[in-house]
C-alpha cells in the first residue's frame, strides 16, 4: 500500500483516507461506539452514493436503455433533461405515484415482503467488493463465501414473489427461477472454488493483491472459469440469453406478472443492481479489481474499477440486445451436462497447477506459463466435451432451397443434421 | 399454368372411379350425390389421374332451396384444379359427410361451415361453433339470417324469390 | 418416471392478451410441467362476419372489406378480391395496371414478411432488436403505400379493373431507393440469427411438418414451403403477368420453425428481384380499365386465388346478377395454418408451443374475419 | 508469494467487528426497500398516488384476459424434485471443498488425492442421475 496513496484526507486516490479523518474526529470526541456505527454508514454512502446509485441508475437504466436503442437503430430515451439523462429518475417517480395492485387471491404480506427481500441481499453485496486498496466496506476473510451466500438469496424472494402471486404464470416463472439458479449455482461455486485454489484466499481484497502481485488477471490464468462465471451468473440474474424466468413470449412477465407500481419497480432497479454486483465482483475477480498494471498510481483506483465494472456490464447489454433465449431444458442440460463436468476438470487442473506452483522455483514467472497453458488447454477442454456430449460443428444450410418449377415436394439429396441440440 | 377442371371433366373422372356418384355438372363444378361423396373424394384423391391431394378450400353456399358445400381441389404435382360440390337440401337438419378423413386440412373450414351455415358434418371429430360462441342463436351466413336489423340497405338489393321467413332480427348483447 | 408421477394437469392460457399470440387468439393449453400435453385453440375475438356483410354491398364497396381481414397485407387482399371479380365478370386489366399491380403485391409480402420474421426472432427471445431491424424497413414501404395510396395499412388502392390511381411522381426512385438497404437488412437479420447457435437450438426440429401432412392438411405459403414442397401460385397459376419474371420458389428442407424462417427470408429476396424487373419493364398506358360502378357480373361463380405472404388467398364469389355477391368467401391462409396448431405443439415444451406459433405468422384479422 | 490478507486480522481487528458493519448495512438494507413502499403508499394521502376503487375485475389475477379459474398453487411438476436433490448434493459437497482449498498448500498432494475420491463419490452419483434421466428438466 505503500507507494499507492498517502494518508491526506484529500488524497482522493484513495477515499478511505477520509473516512478515516472523519472516525477519528468523531473518536476523539464521542465513544468508541458511535464511531463503530457511523463507519458503516459513511462506507454505506460512499459505496452507494457515489457509485452504486449512480451507476445505476444512469448506466443501468440509462445507458443500458441507450445502447440497446443504439442496438436497434432507435434512439432511446432523449426527452427527460439533456440528452435523457434524466429519465432514469422521470421512471422512478412515475413508478413510486403509481398504484400498487394485490390480487384478491394473492398472498398480500409475502407479496409485498417479497420487494424488500429482493432488495435488502443486493445492498449487502457490495459489501465485501474492494473499490480501491483500503475503500472496502467489511474487509471479511471469507467475501468470497459471503457474496455466494448473499447472491443466493434473491432467489428466494423471487420465489416468493412467484408463489404468493397465486398466478399460473407467476408459478411457472418461480419454479424456472428456482431451478435455474439452483442449476446454475453448482457450476459457478466450483470454478470460484478454483479461483480460491489458485489464489489461496476467500477475501476479495486478497485476491485483488494476488493479481496485483503476479501482475497478471485471473481472467488469463482461469480463462474457463471466467466463462463458466459469465454463463452462471447471467442465468443467475435472468439476463437475456437465459431470462426464462421472466420470459415475456412465454409466460407473459414470469413472477412478475402480478407486480405492479413500486414493488415491480424494485424488482426491477434490483435486477440492475444484481447485474451490477455481478460485474463488480467479475472485475474484482477476475479483471484484477483496482489494479491497472501501475496505473492506479495515477488514476485514482476505483475509477480503474468503475471502469471494469461498467466494461463488465457492456457485455451483459450486448448480449441482452443480441441473442434470443434459450429453452428451460437446453439451459438446465448445459448446466448440468456441460458446466459441471468442465468444472469438475477444471478444478483438479487448477489443483495440479497450484501444487506445481508451490513445488517449483520458477517464481513469480510461472503465472505466464500457466496462463499459456490455461488458454489452450481451456479451450480444448470444451471443444472435446462438446463432441463428447454429441456437438457437432454443423453445417446447417442457412439458405433454403431454390426451386424453378412448383411441382409438389422436392426430395432432399441427402438429410441435414444437426441443430436443435 | 394450372389446368382448371371444368365441371363436366371431373365428373366424368368422378364417374369413372366411383360409378354412379355424379348428380348432374355444371360449367365450373360437378355436384356429386351426398351418399357418395365420401368414397368419390377419397378416389379423386387417391387416383394418380386426379390426385387432388391439397384441399385448396372449403365453404358452404346458401343457394336458398338448398346449401351446397363447395370443395376446391387441386394437386400439385399435376397443377390442376377442379370444383366439387355436395348439396344438402334440408334447410332444417343439414348434414353432409365430413371429408376430415380424406384431408386433415378440412377441419377447421368444416367447423367455420358448421358455425355459419349450420350444415352439420357427420363425421368430423370435434364439431362446435369456432367463431361464434355456442348459444349464439341461428348462423349468421344463412340468407333467412338479417345482418341489418330492420332489413336491406335501401335501394340495394331484393332478394328475389325469398322463402325467408322475416324473423325478429337477431343481435344478442354480450 | 415422469410416467409414472405425473403432476396435476393444468390449463394455462396463452391468449386472448399475450405478449406473443400476435392479437386476440387463444391457445387453451394443458399442461404438465413445461410439457405441452394438449393444445386447444379459441378463436373468434374478432370476427366481424365480414362474409355477411359483403353480401349486402356493392363489388367494388367491398373492397375496403378486404383490407381488415389480413391487415398487414391489405395491397394482396384487395388483388385476390378483385382478380376474383374480374374473373367473374370477365374484365381484362392493363398491363400497366398489372404491373403496379405485381410491384404493389411483392412490396406488401416484403413488409408482411419483415413483421413475419422480425415477430417470429421475438418469439424465440430474440428481444426486440431484429423486428426493430425489419419494422424500420417496413416503415420505409409503408411511406411508399402512403405516397401511392394515401393510407400505410388499409390502403385500398385496388380496384376491379386495375389500380386506384396512377402512380404518384417519384415512385419509381423511392422503391429503388429502398432495395439496397433492404437487401442489406435482410443479410444482417440473417447474419444476426441464422447462423445463431440458440437460434438453431430454439428453432430447429421444432414444429415439424412433414410434407405429406403439410399436403394433407391443405397449408400453402411459406408452412408449405418450409416443408419442401415447390408450390407457389405466381408460379404455379400466374396471374398479373407473373409469367414475365424470373424468380425462385425457395423450399425448406424438413419442416420446421427454422426452415419456415429462412424461407420467408429468401422470398423477400425473390421479391425484390420481382420489384426491380417489374420497375424496369413498366409499361406504359392506362392504369384501369372502365368498369361500371355497379357493377352486375353475370350468374356464376369463380374461384381466384393468390399467393399471399401467408399462402393461398383465396376468393370464391356467387354472383346471382345482383349488385353485390351472392356469396363472399375468403380462404384464410392464416386460419388453415393455423389448423396444424395441435399438431406441432403437443409434446414439446411452452417454449415450443410459442416458436410454433410464431412460425405460422398469423394475422388474427384474417382468422377471424 | 502474495500476500493473503489486505488487512491484517491478527493486529486487534477481529473478524466480528466486520461482521458487525454488515449487520448494521443489513438494517439500512431494509430500510431502504420498505422505505420505498412506504413512501409509494404515503403518497395517497397527499393525493399524488391515484387509488382507484377496487373491482372484482381489477382484483383477479392475470390470466390473459380470461377469467381465472382454480388456483394456481397446484403441483408442480416432479421434475423439480430431482433438480432440487441434485442441487443439495452437489452444494453440501462445495460447502466441504472450501476449507480444503484454503489450506490447499499444506494439504499438498495427499490432500488433493483425498479430495479427489470425495469429489470422485459425488461424481459417480451424477453419473447415476445423469443416467437414470434425472438431468433433463420439463
């Protein structure tokens, strides 16, 4: 920590240096216990205020709005303030006149308990993600575990929300939810179990210490776990390739669809707040969090992690403007099917790797050579599953046939396979 | 270019595949007796001559003595066309032999005929008004049926000859 | 197992309000789990008896009739009606009028078809962004049907014995101009999806017609096509001078979503050849020919039909010598594709049911009428 | 080697004193979503949020424009079940694999042999799921 940021308070590379200014000042005049519980809250409105909200809300809600417009050669919204930059907040305060409706049939007090469980786990996650090398609210040694726990909760809340709407296809969108989630858990805690291999530690800041220290992001070390996270957690979040549970061709909203008014409006800033603790734990992660390779000696480090946050998001809004969905079956398959045994290989790869890294004297050098094996070997990896579980590169005709004459049927010379896997 | 069948030329085929099948033809069509008509459009099918294979279309006609139900043919290995029709003459109890068996595509304009017309088709696996709701009272398409409550737009039309009986006009509130 | 234990069988409705039932249809499904066990549809929310009502109407009062049934083709529905017309009473058309005639029919599929696909890439969750894609070209043919016929969606621009109105000046560039971009959207919705890994799981194998059902269940246009059979009616029985152009018949292989997607891309390929040869060979003359208002054919009956972005449309009028049809009948394309509905959804999952649907690209104005 | 830790845990910052900003995060956590509703459903008596007098129609869950018949908390589909049981066995498995991986270095190459016939039993009852079908949902 030394040669990142002094100990001014306006040394702004590093706001933690203030927090500590304020505690102190308030230690000095007040006991120790208030001290204790202001931190929280000045962490809880830095971490919120200055980069959650914000991101948010004018990212999240904005910009995501903006490039999916841009996607689909609209515009977007251009209205509300200079450029529309003001809809976001135009949105949530038509949401919060709007009226609230509970079925009769309804469940009311799960119905409307189910928003704030939704909502309390995704404040919680920013809780162990380091913003710069000190500006990490609860430095706890097992973030790792913690943020798994946490991010597993709002899976219950949907469930929740699916059940207690007493709607058929808020049911089916509960138990899509549930099941994928559940599926999809599986994989995405092995190949962090990976990670925690490689790296030795559960806390997050030491983990962004490591990719500090060898110089090299776990992005290129653990280029399939980074995959398998990517695939995981957008199933997780119900982000397009996989939003089967909210799957408006299908089952109309998923559990959803009874929610009206503010409580739809914070399942719905929550899936962008979930997406965004996603990307903020895959940069801390894997795009080495603060770090920048020596940058983040001039750049103030936790614009270097807003950065990679938003980069992460970016791939999150292309592939929601882009891919259509899949089915419940293909998706539970890939998980369990394909997901898994990688994650199982990858594990003992990593567990070899490690012990090899222990053994040997090459030094700190050794990262690169194993990223050199990594890739390749990763990629391999898939390559020979996907042929194993009956993958063929196939040549489906894109084009249809041509035909001069009509004339009745036109045998096929020779059957097309493939597709529909 | 599609040969269109004249009336005469199916009803010779239709002669030949199933003697005795053929009421009388017109210009464009050939009616064929309603006791036949299922084994003489299962023939004109079946026959590589005829193999009216795809049943362009089906509906029914209010001809006011008698409803007659038109079949479009066509094959479309041979690109040719013909029209066949069965008349059903009882107005009250209407009733021809559903075709559902010979094209699976019959179905559903059956059920259209049956729901505005009222000409039931024995037969036909799942026979029940489609468009309209059950209960709706008369079929619409039937000419003793009004459209206009009170009548014919002025001035346009007369029908000529009518044996409808002017009933109330029918316009149920939902 | 599943054989064994089964849950509770339940009725999920997939309509009348449904984000993909593409306006008022229902499927009453049973359902087991995700498993489709039994599909029923429900039909009717819009039926106007069309068909009543023209019997008390002029021929040419009609017309406007058959605009609302199919109205995302409104120019092809007012061709079927009136070549029926014509057929009936005799009336020649010329060339001139033929030819707007065919430029008219092929822009229409190409905007039917851009709504077709656009909404089908929907169905399978490809959110928004193809349709997007396609409606911006279909906005630009829409502005051409403005210009021609002063409407964008009932244009009701033809008549019998040719076309409302001459065409307007600078016709023929605004259609030139809309080719190229076109055909460059056309290759990126095609790039977009698909060569697309999901797109071929969600689609592929799904809905599978073969051909012999597809023949035996009476289904025409591109269902039909999808399923490798070579049947167009401009080819098979030419009307407006279709004989004149050169263009393919594009079939599918094995009848499925997928194939039935990729077909209806190809005929708008096929379509804009159409409409560049139709613009260079654009004969002069008039656009009409004269046909008494009211009109009175003599007692008879025809059969017309024509290739519709969704099939065989066809129109089968009895005329008694009075002014207006003794009976007016539409073939709906949508309803009779509908009618395989059953068929291609039960046993595969809700997903399924909707990329089935989807495929068929139905118009409820036409189903119901 | 890298460094483990970005605090050091063993100079008078215990655990608990994280753990205990959290739980102070988790009341505002509440808060902060209830505060919303509650504020949402203020806003009637200042007459900024409509309140619309109920009806039976505005009532009824959606069921696509139909009128809804029976509930929908019905059985679900047995599928489920499995996935359920899967999802247990192979998450009580990671929950015994963490420990593992932190003190992966000690444990060495014996530790790793070991863990490899305990991920090996789970493997083989996935096997024994995939194998009866158990993996294919719906």
């Amino acid at each position: 920590m030394d040669n990142l940021a002094t100990d001014h308070w306006y040394d702004f590379r590093d706001l933690a240096n203030l927090s500590r200014v304020i505690l102190e000042g308030i230690d000095k005049v007040a006991p120790y216990e208030l001290a204790y519980i202001v931190a929280p809250i000045i962490g809880f409105v830095a971490a919120f205020v200055i980069f959650v909200l914000p991101s948010q809300l004018f990212v999240g809600v904005y910009g995501e709005r903006r490039i999916i417009g841009r996607i689909q050669s609209r515009r977007g919204p251009n209205r509300v303030g200079p450029f529309g930059l003001l809809q976001p907040v135009a949105d949530a305060l038509k949401l919060l006149q709007k009226e609230a409706l509970t079925p009769k049939v309804a469940d009311r007090t799960l119905m409307w308990a189910a928003p704030v469980f939704f909502v309390a786990p995704a404040v919680l996650l920013f809780a162990v993600i380091p913003f710069g090398p000190r500006m990490v609210f609860a430095d706890v040694p097992a973030g790792l575990i913690f943020f798994i726990a946490v991010s597993g909760l709002p899976v219950l809340a949907a469930f929740i929300a699916g059940w207690s709407s007493n709607n058929k296809y808020s049911l089916y969108g509960a138990m899509r939810i549930v099941a994928m989630s559940v599926s999809y858990e599986v994989p995405l805690v092995l190949m962090l179990l990976c990670v925690v291999v490689f790296t030795n530690t559960m806390s997050l800041p030491g983990i962004v210490w490591f990719q500090k220290d060898v110089d090299l992001w776990l992005i290129f070390m653990q280029p399939l776990a980074f995959v398998v996270y990517f695939i995981a957690v957008s199933a997780e979040l119900n982000r397009t390739p996989t939003d089967i549970a909210e799957a408006e061709s299908e089952i109309v909203a998923g559990y959803l669809t009874e929610y009206s008014g503010m409580k739809w409006g914070l399942f719905y800033g929550m899936d962008i707040g979930y997406a965004l603790a996603a990307s903020a734990f895959a940069a801390t992660i894997f795009l080495g969090g603060w770090s920048m390779w020596g940058l983040e000696q001039w750049v103030p480090p936790w614009v270097i992690f807003i950065a990679k946050t938003h980069l992460f998001y970016m791939v999150f809004i292309w592939t929601r403007g882009t891919l259509p969905r899949l089915r419940i079956d293909q998706l539970m398959g890939f998980a369990w099917k394909f997901l898994l045994p990688l994650a199982v290989v990858n594990l003992f790869l990593v567990s070899l790797e490690r012990l090899w890294w222990s053994e040997s004297d090459l030094g700190g050098g050794i990262v690169f050579v194993i990223a050199a094996i990594n890739v390749p070997v990763s990629a391999v990896a898939v390559y020979l599953w996907a042929r194993f579980l009956g993958y063929k590169p196939e040549r489906v005709p894109t084009r249809p046939r041509l035909a001069r004459e009509a004339g009745g049927y036109v045998p096929l010379e020779e059957p097309v396979i493939g597709g529909g896997k | 270019m599609t040969r269109w069948w004249t009336g005469e030329e199916l009803g010779e085929a239709a002669e030949r595949l199933v003697p005795g099948s053929v009421s009388h033809t017109t210009e464009t069509a050939c009616v064929l007796k309603a006791e036949h008509a299922l084994e003489a459009l299962r023939a004109l099918r079946d026959d590589p001559d005829t193999n009216f294979q795809h049943l362009s279309n089906l509906c029914g006609v209010d001809q006011w003595d008698r409803f007659e139900v038109v079949y479009h043919l066509q094959s479309l290995e041979r690109n040719q066309m013909a029209c066949a029709k069965v008349e059903a003459h009882d107005r009250e109890n209407a009733s021809v032999a559903s075709v559902v068996d010979i094209w699976q595509g019959a179905w559903i304009q059956e059920s259209e005929t049956y729901d505005l017309f009222g000409i039931e088709f024995e037969g036909h696996p799942n026979l029940q008004r489609i468009l309209l709701w059950d209960g709706y009272p008369g079929h619409p398409l039937r000419k003793d049926f009004l459209a206009m409550p009170g009548g014919l737009q002025p001035g346009l039309n007369e029908f000529a000859g009518t044996s409808a009986k002017p009933e109330p006009p029918v316009r149920p509130v939902t | 197992m599943s054989e064994i234990v089964q849950s509770e069988p339940f009725v999920m409705n997939i309509g009348p309000q449904h984000p993909s039932t593409h306006g008022v249809f229902r499927v009453k499904a049973t359902v087991d789990g995700e498993r489709v066990i039994d599909a029923e549809m429900v039909i009717g929310y819009l039926h106007r008896s069309m068909e009543k009502l023209a019997e008390e109407r002029t021929y040419t009062q009609n017309i406007p009739f058959t605009d609302r049934t199919d109205y995302l083709s409104s120019m092809s529905n007012n061709l079927g009606y009136c070549l029926a017309v014509e057929k009936l009473a005799g009336i020649e058309v010329p060339p001139r009028g033929q030819a707007i005639r065919v430029i008219m029919a092929e822009l229409q599929r190409l905007a039917s078809h851009c709504m077709g696909a656009g909404a089908f890439a929907n169905d399978t969750g490809a959110w928004q962004t193809p349709i997007m894609w396609f409606m911006r070209e279909r906005e630009k043919i829409l502005d051409i049907f403005e210009m021609t016929s002063g409407a964008r969606l009932t244009c009701n621009y033809m008549r019998i014995g040719g076309v409302a109105f001459e065409l307007p000046e600078g016709f023929e560039e605004e259609v030139r101009a809309l080719i190229g971009p076109l055909r460059q959207t056309i290759a990126d919705g095609e790039g977009l999806l698909s060569g697309n890994e999901i797109f071929l799981a969600r689609a592929r194998n799904v809905a599978v017609i073969p051909p012999d059902m597809a023949v035996n269940a009476s289904l025409s246009g591109p269902m039909l096509r999808g399923s490798g059979v070579a049947w167009d009616i401009r080819k098979a029985d030419p009307y407006c001078g279709y004989e004149q152009y050169d263009f393919d018949i594009p079939i599918g292989y094995q009848g499925d979503a997928y194939d039935r997607f990729i077909v209806r891309l190809e005929e708008m390929r096929q379509s804009l050849r159409i409409v560049e040869q139709a613009l260079d060979g654009l004969p002069g003359g008039p656009h009409s020919t004269e046909v008494p208002l009211a009109l009175r054919p003599p007692a008879g009956e025809a059969y017309a039909r024509i290739e519709s972005p969704r099939g065989e449309l066809g129109y089968y009028l009895v005329s008694d010598e009075g002014p207006s049809p003794h009976r007016f009948h539409i073939r709906p394309p949508s309803l009779i594709n509908l009618s395989v509905l059953k068929e291609m959804t039960v046993g595969g999952s809700i997903a399924d049911a909707i990329v089935a649907l989807g495929s068929i690209d139905i118009v409820v104005g036409e189903i119901d009428r | 080697m890298p460094r483990v830790f970005a605090r050091d845990f063993t100079n008078g910052w215990d655990v608990l004193h994280e753990y205990g900003h959290i739980a102070i995060l988790v009341i505002i956590a509440l808060i902060f979503p209830a505060g919303a509703i509650v504020q949402s459903w203020a806003f009637k008596f200042v007459n900024i949020r409509p309140e619309v007098p109920s009806d039976p129609v505005k009532e009824d869950t959606y069921e696509c424009g139909m009128v809804t018949r029976g509930s929908a908390l019905t059985q679900f589909n047995f599928r489920f079940y499995y996935v359920a049981l899967l999802f247990l066995l192979f998450d009580v498995e990671i929950v015994f694999l963490f420990p593992w991986a932190v003190v992966f270095e000690d444990a060495g190459l014996v530790g790793l042999g070991k863990i490899a016939i305990f991920v090996g039993t789970f493997v083989v009852g996935g096997l024994y799921a995939w194998r009866k079908r158990a993996l294919e949902y719906a």
